[in-house]
C-alpha cells in the first residue's frame, strides 16, 4: 500500500471509528489523538512528532477487538501494530515513538512517582496488562534508545490528552503533519493528497 493510501486510510479509520470510546476515558479515539497533536504542536515539536502525537494510538483503530478488551485481561499491542502499520511510509522519527510510546509509560512508572500518581484507573488498568513498570535494567537499555527522549515527550502528552469538551483543530490540520511526515521517507509520498 503507497502513502497516499495509507493517509487516505488513516482519515478513513478516524472517520469511520473515531467515535470509539477511549479505554474507559471521558474522551473518544479521535478526540484523544486531536488533544495530544495540539499538545505537541504547542510545545514546538517536529512534523515528525506532531505526527506521532496524532497517530499514536492508530493500532486502537487497527484491531477488532472489543472496547472493554483490557477488563477481559487483553493487552492490544496497539504500539506493536500501529509500529508495523506505520513503517515504511512514514519517517523513524515517528513510527519509533508511536512503538515506543508504551515503554515509556512504563519507564515513567518506574522512575517518577509524581508520574505513576497521575495515571487514570484505565490507565493504571492497561499498566499492569503491558508489563507494568520496568525494572533498573530496562530502565537504563530504554535510557540508550535513540527515540528515548521523543518517547517520554510523546508519553507526556497522551497521559495529558484526556480532557472531556477540549476544542482543538480538526483532523485535516494535524493530517498536514502526516504528509509532511510520509514526504521525508519519499519526496513522491502524498503528493496526490496535499
């Protein structure tokens, strides 16, 4: 699949599922997704980042698994597919930290207390299905990551990108990033869709 199907998907899936409750959140998938790309735009992140921010979550869309799969004990791997769907068409500067966005959650748990304390239930919830928090040896082969500290960045704002009524751009705004992104792994990629 080109790019340019792959973005055409991408706003396909938001608008066909986007409505999709976010694990247990007071905030639908696409609402989640929209809040943590304004929250990296506003921090001055990267195109490539910006786009990881909006697609981070992308493997929820990806699977047909139940929305109450972790009340049932079931890990998703959203990171792991949405890593393998994302690769290719889109820069490492972004897939990396949408596969990683999981680890550095539990990199967070382990090193900052103040972050573990802020988790939501589902997030505490999906914590415990995704290994829960590293131990000192994962910490540091995580710390030597070259995608570590747009990681932790991402981290940050998907634990923030939760709030019920936030306005924020619509999806065409942050779609621009994703372009942007897929055109640095080839200059031909979405030129149909810009």
């Amino acid at each position: 699949m080109k790019a340019e199907d792959r973005i055409d998907r991408v706003r396909q899936m938001f608008k066909d599922h986007g409505d999709s409750q976010y694990g247990g959140e007071a905030v639908t998938q696409l609402e989640h997704a929209l809040q943590a790309a304004l929250l990296a735009e506003r921090a001055g992140a990267d195109a490539p980042l910006i786009a990881a921010a909006f697609l981070h979550d992308v493997g929820h869309l990806l699977h047909d698994l139940p929305e109450d799969a972790p009340n049932h004990g079931v890990d998703d791997s959203h990171e792991t597919l949405a890593g393998h769907w994302l690769a290719g068409w889109l820069p490492p500067e972004t897939v990396e930290p949408v596969r990683l966005h999981v680890t550095a959650k539990r990199y967070l748990c382990a090193t900052s207390p103040a972050y573990f304390s802020r988790l939501s239930g589902p997030s505490i919830q999906s914590l415990a299905l995704q290994g829960g928090p590293m131990n000192e040896a994962q910490v540091e082969t995580f710390r030597l990551s070259p995608h570590f500290h747009a990681s932790v960045r991402l981290r940050a704002w998907d634990e923030e990108a939760k709030v019920p009524g936030l306005k924020t751009p619509p999806v065409e705004h942050f779609m621009a990033y994703v372009e942007v992104a897929a055109k640095m792994v080839n200059p031909a990629a979405a030129q149909g869709s810009a």
